[in-house]
C-alpha cells in the first residue's frame, strides 16, 4: 500500500513539473513577467505568476479524491482567477475585495460557519480576508511565501496526524506542489514568481486548514502558525499609518525587505531565517502544548518587541535609500 502511495505522488511531481514548465512557454509567449522597479527588491526580469501551481495541485486532489471540499474548490477557483486576471493586468481594488468576499463565503459554507451569529461571520470575514491580503503582501523575495509555507504545511501535517483534522492526501498533494514551485524559486536567481495567484491562493489554502483546525478544536492558539508573517505585515501597516502613507500602495518597508535591499543580506538567507524562525516558535508551542495559550501571547510580544527593535535600528538606512 505504501509502495502504491509513492509511486501515486511520484507521478503527481512529475505531472506538476510538466504543469509548470508548459506555464512557463505560456508565460514567456503572452509576456506574463516581472519587472524590476523601484519598489522590487529583484533586478532581474523574471516570469510571473509560478505559484497558479498550487491551484493547479488542489484542483489535482479534488478530482482524484472524489470530488471532496467542493464549496472551498468554488471559492479557491474564484479567488485564484481573480488574482490570475491581476497578474496579467491590474484589476480595481473593489473587484478584487467583491471576489474575496465572495469567496470567502463559500468556505464558510464548507466550513458550516452559518451556525454561527451573523456578527461572528462578520468578524471571521474580516480576518480571513486581512490574512489572504497579508500573506500577499510578504511575497517580495525570492523563496519567502513557497520556504513559509512549506513550514506551516509540515507542522499541518505533523499535527492532522494527531487530531485529523483534514484529509491527509490534501495537505500532502498542496506541499508537493509547494516543493515543485521552489525548485524554481527557492534560488539566487528565480526561474518565476508565484504572483498574486500564488501567494493569495496559497494563503486561501492555508486559511481553510487551519481554520478546518480551530473549528474542530476550538482552539485560536493555533493561529500562532502564521505568527512570524503577522507581526511583520500588521506592524508595518502600523507604521505606515503612523507615518501617514497611502497603505494601499506598493512600498519596501516589511522587516524582511529591509533585511534584503538595505542590509544586503541573499534573499535565500533571509526566507531561511523566517522559515526557520517560525519553526522554533512552532516547536516550543508543542513543547509548552499544556501553557500553548500563555506561550502564545508572550510569543507575540516578543515578536513585536524584535521588530520594534530592529526596526529602531535599521529603518534609517531605508530613509536614507
């Protein structure tokens, strides 16, 4: 049985590989690219929009899986065309929130959330919605969003085997394709970038877990998952509204584009540090699993004091730029 499970996800990585490169020649034909500007924190002219793969992988699952999920399909469907769409040229910003939405409420329906008050719809809405535009917002290096959430994944994994919370196969298929998106990104040099359709997807994908995972345990704390790309997204939002900036517009103010344009330090080296900085506070969370809540408030904290300090120190070189 084991033996037939890995010859199955061998076949879907050579599949996915056969996927991406045929977007690849599409890419290259109808000029889908990036181009360097003055808020990119790249300098090479690379293809856009490498990260329709984990669309691509969930779509996989559900066809050889019986179909399952179908509402978070719908909505996933809808959110990763919208984003596909804005790679290629850029859509308005009430269209885009509209599709969000709408989206949005078709995995609440997978998720049976009507159960719940209508303000408590409201409240997830809002979150959910913030959360995908998050994790949109920290995909500016090479590595970041498919090192992130390779990371996250492997800790779903490690803890749908304790609680099964979730189809195994569906966190396995969206990792492989996680693991064939950095074979071309996760270098100095980039083959492509995942683009609005692979961060927002990936950050779709990853909301439906984890909210699949609170739902059953009734547990917030594992929102700390997603712990490192928070505190550095909504405190540089903070700032920027302290320092009175247009949010909706581009920028390289993110601790971690600071650490790449200003600090000079590889982009690898940088995704590293938040991959491997997420891991630690993820493997002291199953250490103190029995204190998680207190351990996650002090992890916050500490987090907002690190990026308070850093920022104390090194923003000026940015200012400076």
């Amino acid at each position: 049985m084991n033996a037939i499970f890995a010859i199955q996800y061998f076949l879907i990585v050579l599949f996915l590989f056969f996927i991406l490169l045929l977007y690849f020649k599409i890419a290259e034909h109808c000029n889908i690219i990036d181009r360097p500007n003055e808020r990119s924190s790249h300098m090479y002219i690379t293809l856009r929009g490498g990260g329709v793969i984990f669309f691509i992988g969930v779509g996989l699952y559900y066809c050889i899986n019986g179909f399952k999920y179908p509402c978070f399909m719908l909505g996933l469907t809808l959110i990763s065309a919208i984003s596909f769409i804005d790679d290629i040229k850029p859509v308005s910003l009430k269209i885009r929130l509209v599709c969000h939405f709408c989206a949005m409420l078709f995995m609440f329906y997978q998720w049976d959330l009507w159960i719940y008050p209508w303000w408590c719809i409201l409240i997830v809405l809002v979150i959910c919605t913030g959360i995908i535009n998050v994790y949109n917002f920290m995909d500016g290096i090479n590595g970041i969003t498919g090192g992130y959430s390779m990371m996250v994944l492997l800790f779903l994994i490690y803890i749908n085997k304790q609680l099964a919370f979730i189809d195994p196969n569906f966190i396995y298929i969206v990792l492989l394709s996680v693991l064939v998106f950095n074979f071309f990104n996760f270098r100095v040099k980039a083959k492509c970038f995942a683009g609005d359709i692979g961060s927002i997807s990936m950050a779709f994908i990853l909301v439906f877990m984890i909210g699949q995972l609170i739902l059953q345990t009734k547990d917030i704390s594992y929102i700390i998952l997603l712990a490192v790309y928070g505190v550095d997204s909504i405190l540089t939002i903070t700032h920027r509204l302290i320092r009175k900036e247009n949010i909706g517009l581009p920028h390289r103010k993110h601790l971690y584009q600071i650490m790449s344009n200003e600090l000079k330090i590889p982009h690898i080296i940088t995704s590293l540090f938040y991959m491997g900085l997420q891991s630690l506070i993820m493997l002291g969370f199953f250490l103190c699993f029995e204190h998680r809540c207190i351990y996650s408030i002090i992890v916050l904290i500490s987090l907002c004091v690190g990026y308070y300090m850093f920022m104390k120190k090194y923003f000026y070189l940015h200012t400076a730029n």
